[in-house]
C-alpha cells in the first residue's frame, strides 16, 4: 500500500462535529492517531496544551513557518492553524494510519503533496442546524458565531474538491462510515 493512503484529512465547517465524530472513530479504532495542530487562538475551557493543540504566540508560530517546521498552515478567523511537520512525517513513515482536522486551504495542500491521501468533507445536515450547535457550545460570543456560519457557507462550497462527502446526521454512523472508506482505500 502507498503510504500516503496512511494520511486521512477530515474538514467540515465548525460545528459539523468533526471532533466528535473523530474521537468516535479513534476510540473504535485505536490504531488511528490524532495529529494535534498548532494555533494562534486563545485554548477553550477544558482544552489542553498538547492535547487539543499546541498553544503559540503569533511569534513563535511564525519562527516554526520560517524554520520551515509546518506541512501546511492557514489562517482562520484571523489566527494561525497549522499542521507540524513533526505530527506527520514519522507516522506515515512507520504506516501508522494519521487523522488531520483542518480547514479547507490546509487540506487542497495536503491533497497537493499527499495525492494519494483521503480527504473526507463532514457536512452538518443543514445551516440552522449548525447555528444551533454552536450557540449551544457556548464557546463563542454570538458574532463569532456568525463569522464562523459565513466561513461555513464559503466552507461548504469546497465540498466537491474532498474525495468523499459525508453528512454528520448520527455519529457512530458517520465514524463508521469514515472507517470504511477508509479501510476501502487502503486495501485497494
Ligand atoms: P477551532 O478554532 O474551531 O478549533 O478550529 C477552527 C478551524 O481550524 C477548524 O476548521 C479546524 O479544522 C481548523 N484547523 C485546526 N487545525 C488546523 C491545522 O493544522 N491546519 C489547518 N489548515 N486548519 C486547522
């Protein structure tokens, strides 16, 4: 098998439920590891350093970009994300299958390194339904809220560039159905 098919990228606009529907799958499938991204944004009550992300200054983030130490990198609602290399090169090497939750831009610069890697785009069953999960996180003030639902519109229109789309109506579906295309591609 290539071992780019080890690179699985996950996208969807926030409040898709992406990381829910990630955790499920790594939690079914253990032999599935998480990249963890670095950011410029401020950490959410119960996110960890290491964990969720690494937590940066725009500084340091901007060294590791100079020192050439990010696969990719994108801003968002005005802050950094981006992917170490680190998170990324030693796995695939060792045909360890890694999980990348990133934006749009960053996954079209996955796809342009990694052609052979599965970019899978989570759709939220409608627009009403991702406003109410967001104002229901809690996590963001109400106008972040609606820069983050402009962002998905733009978002959304990407979706036929991923390889494949799957709507996020019930999570245990969705993860599963993640892992069998998947399993699909990399026993091709
Ligand atoms: P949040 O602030 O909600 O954690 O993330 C905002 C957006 O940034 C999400 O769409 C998330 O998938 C994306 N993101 C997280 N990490 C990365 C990364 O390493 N690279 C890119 N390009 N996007 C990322």
């Amino acid at each position: 098998m290539n071992k780019q098919r080890c690179l699985l990228v996950v996208s969807g606009p926030s409040g898709a439920g992406k990381d829910t529907v990630v955790s499920r799958l790594m939690q079914l499938h253990p032999e599935i590891e998480l990249s963890v991204s670095a950011t410029t944004r401020a950490p959410r009550a119960g996110e960890a350093e290491g964990v969720n992300y690494y937590f940066l200054t725009d500084e340091a983030f901007e060294a590791k970009i100079r020192r050439g130490e990010m696969l990719e990198y994108a801003g968002y609602c005005g802050r950094y994300y981006g992917t170490p290399k680190s998170e990324v090169d030693g796995r695939l090497e060792a045909g360890v299958t890694v999980v990348l939750v990133i934006e749009v831009q960053g996954a079209a610069n996955i796809k342009r390194l990694y052609p052979e890697s599965t970019l899978i785009f989570l759709m939220p069953p409608g627009i009403e339904e991702l406003r109410a999960r967001l104002l229901g996180r809690g996590t963001e003030t109400a106008e972040a809220v609606e820069r983050r639902l402009e962002r998905a519109k733009e978002e959304m229109a990407h979706a036929g560039e991923y390889d494949f789309t799957v709507v996020n109506r019930e999570v245990d579906a969705c993860a599963e159905e993640i892992w069998r295309i998947l399993r699909a591609r990399q026993s091709e």
